[in-house]
C-alpha cells in the first residue's frame, strides 16, 4: 500500500539517547571480537542468524502498538477512523523488512483453543480453515486516495474448531468469487485486531449476498491470505494465490518471484515418491507449447513427468538470506532437458525435440553437470509458467529483431538420472554375455551328446531284445 506516511497520526520514530547508546555497546563488543588467530567459528557450521528487531518495537515506532490501537477494542460500531487504523496497520505490515517479516511468521501463535478468547497484543496469530465468504469493503474517497485503491477484502474463515475469523487483507486470491458463498481451504497470519464489532461489507443493490449476520469472534489485518486447494500442490501447502501475478510468455520476473521459490519450498515438503505418484508416467508436451491453446491459464501447478535428455545443468545460487531461510538450502538446479515430440516446426525449423527448463532441487549423485552434457533424465514435477529466454545469433545473421522461444517450466524436488553404460562397460557386458551364450551353447551340445548316446544304447538294447535266440543261417 502506497503513501502510507500521509496517513493520519503517522509519525516518524524518534531515535532515543538509549538506542544509541546500545549501538555503540554493539560497535565496542565487534571490536573486542578477535578478527584472526582467535575462536573463530568452523566453516561446516552455519553462522548465527543476526537479531531483528520485534514486531512489538516495530509496531512501537510507527505508533501502532496495542495502546495505540485502543480505538479498535472499544465496544463502539465500526467506523472510518477504526478502519483507518487497520488500513495503517496493514500497510505497515506490508513494508516491513523481509528478515524481520519472516522472524514474526515463524513466531505467529497458531490459532487458539476453542471456546476462549484470543488475547489482543502486538504478536501475529496464524489461523487455518475454509474461506466461507470473501466481498470488497468500500474506501471512503479520502482513504481510497491515499491507499490508491477504492476497496479492500474482507474475508471470512470457519476454523476446524468452528471460530468465525474476518480477516482484512491487502491480497486475497483472485480466482475466489465475490459477494457469495464458498468453501475454500485456507490460512492467513495476521495482526489481532479487535474480538468487537468489525466491517460488514455491503453489497451492490444487483449483486450478491449480503455478508453474514453471525458476529466474527477475532478480527485480522493481514498482508495478504493464502489459498490451499485440494490437488496434490496444494496438499503440499502451496499458496495458489501467489499464481495471480506470475506473467507467461517472458523470464521469471517479479511477479514470479515468490511463485517459484514457494513452489520450490512445496516440493522439499514431500516426497518423490509422493511427487512421482501424483505426474504419473511421461506426458505429452505439445498441449504445453502452443501458446494458442492456453495450457497454463488452466493447469498452472498440475503435476507431470517429463522424460528426455538434459544438455545442461547449471548451479543457481540463492543469495537472498529469506529465500535460503524459505527453502532450507542455498541452491537449486536449472536443467534443460530436451523431450521427443512429433515433428514440429519452431522459429522456421522442423525438429523432432524440444527443450524444457527444469528446475530442481537436487541431482542425483555422480551426473554429470554444466553447459554441454548429454544425459538422459526423468522430472516428475509441478507446471508453474511458460518461460521465455533468447536464442543465439547464427553467423551471418546480421541486426535484426531478437528471437525468443517459449518453453514450459516445471519445478520438481530431483532428477532422475538414467545414465547410459560406457564404451569399456558395454565391452566387457558384451565379452561376459558372449562367454555366457558360448557357455551354454556348450552346454546344450554336451546334453544333446548325452541324450543321443543314451538313447542309441536304449535303442541297441531294445534291438537287441527283438532279436530272435537263434538266428539260422541259410545253408
């Protein structure tokens, strides 16, 4: 939310003589700290997380704490200065810093039990159930000018143990209809706001349901709320919502961004034998890469398996702390692996492969890797956009317009590598199986030997059997 400092009673934090003062206690024991020769951390050992400030000193500075908040708890009726402050409040949460933002998620109190009331303080709560209703709450213009935006969602949650949460938030998924009722897995980390009287949206004249009459127990000002549909991706607790700004047909850019590394952060939750279940056995690409037929806007996180040769493997490293914090780890794998097709004409060629970007969060141990490999792998995976990248100039070429190529990407856990045997392997699996079909052939003749010499003894024998006593002579 933009112009968030025009907003009213919004005042800049002071910087007090004890802050200072801490600081420089800080500066002084870094200082003392041995720079060489002394307890240096080992290498193999992660280093320390350095400390974030507080949500409860973040909200302090912006005057937004719980007794800055009073206005909110009071028993009165909802009104523009109490939507004001939650406007505020969610701002703020929205430009917090990442580091700090991701410290207050991982400490947001989940939920509470049933039938007792959520305490009211500066700490987030995380609440999980089905989204029941969802419609925009109108801005009076003034806020609106501000806020740049003429409305805000307002989003009801049944949790499993039956609560009624509203939740006002910044981003909600776009796919979810307005202004009736629906039934969606959800969850949201949020800022307690009040368990009184909160907004009740209302609708068009021509439109819609009006919003239910049954009082909320807790309202939430959230950045955004996250959506969980049953499929196998969801399951894996990726946030569907996060597809609403990814754009088809360019690189990743920053629309994608918390797309992939969700996506990437889903797949490290399961398993492969999970992920390989649910892509089943290799697909067909070509539904995947005609622009025309708009795969993705229908299928955008469905599972599939591709099968094909990978040419190159490159190491990305992830140099965003959050992002490495996110994902458990500091890279992942970027293949491009080229899949059989029919044959098919692409940027004036005919061709019978065509090259997928594939990104993983391991390989198998031993593959090969780097710009020019040849090695044939399988990716069971999730489809997240239809990638674009640049082609190479071919000599001669001269100026002229750039030519792109659109390709699928598939986010998956790992690569399986199916590695073909070498020369000196497949000599010696050649030697021993001859040796091996020499040896029985051998065998096979010994016992045809055999049984034909038993068998013409059996028949002397009989012969001899059928012979007469005496056998006359003619004279």
């Amino acid at each position: 939310m933009k112009k968030v400092e025009s907003l009213r009673n919004q005042t800049q934090p002071s910087v007090s003589f004890s802050r200072i003062a801490k600081n420089l206690l800080r500066c002084l024991l870094l200082l003392a700290c041995p720079i060489a020769g002394g307890a240096a951390v080992a290498a193999d050992e992660p280093a320390a997380r350095p400390a974030t400030e507080t949500l409860s000193g973040y909200l302090q500075n912006w005057n937004l704490d719980r007794a800055a908040r009073a206005l909110l708890e009071e028993p009165s009726a909802w009104s523009d200065a109490k939507l004001q402050l939650a406007l505020r409040v969610i701002a703020r949460l929205a430009v917090a810093p990442p580091a700090a933002s991701a410290d207050w998620r991982e400490g947001a109190a989940a939920g509470w039990p049933q039938g007792q009331g959520p305490a009211i303080e500066d700490r987030l709560v995380r609440i999980e159930g089905r989204a029941i209703f969802v419609a925009p709450l109108t801005l009076p213009p003034a806020q609106a000018e501000i806020a740049e935006r003429t409305t805000i969602d307002v989003v009801r949650i049944r949790t499993a143990a039956g609560n009624l949460v509203d939740c006002i938030a910044d981003v909600t998924p776009r796919d979810w209809p307005r202004w009736r009722a629906i039934d969606e897995p959800a969850s949201v980390v949020g800022l307690p706001l009040t368990t009184g009287p909160g907004p009740q949206p209302a609708p068009p004249p021509a439109e819609g349901t009006a919003w239910p009459a049954e009082p909320h127990a807790l309202l939430l000002a959230a950045r955004r709320l996250a959506w969980h549909p049953a499929t196998p991706l969801g399951a894996l607790g990726m946030d569907y919502g996060l597809f609403d700004t990814v754009v088809d047909g360019q690189k990743l850019v920053a629309g994608d961004t918390a797309a992939f590394y969700a996506m990437l952060a889903a797949v490290g939750r399961g398993t492969q034998e999970g992920i390989e279940a649910a892509a089943g056995r290799p697909a067909d690409v070509l539904p995947l890469l005609d622009p025309g037929r708009g795969w993705f806007a229908n299928h955008r996180g469905d599972p599939l398996t591709v099968e094909g040769t990978a040419r190159r493997a490159t190491r990305i490293q992830i140099d965003d702390p959050v992002r490495r914090r996110e994902l458990g780890t500091d890279h992942y794998w970027e293949l491009y692996v080229f899949v059989p097709t029919s044959l098919i004409k692409v940027n004036d060629r005919l061709q019978e492969t065509y090259p997928l970007v594939c990104c993983v969060r391991r390989l198998p141990q031993g593959m090969p890797t780097g710009q020019s490999i040849n090695e044939p792998v399988r990716v069971s995976g999730f489809a997240m956009k239809r990638y674009a990248y640049p082609l190479p100039k071919l000599k001669g070429e001269g100026a002229q317009e750039e030519k792109r190529q659109e390709t699928p990407l598939l986010i998956g856990r790992q690569a399986i590598w199916v590695p073909e045997p070498s020369t000196a392997e497949a000599t010696s699996l050649l030697g021993w199986a001859f040796m091996g079909l020499a040896g029985a052939v051998g065998l096979l003749l010994a016992f045809a030997a055999w049984r034909l010499n038993r068998d013409s003894r059996k028949q002397e024998k009989r012969l001899r059997e059928s012979l007469p006593d005496k056998f006359d002579l003619p004279k």
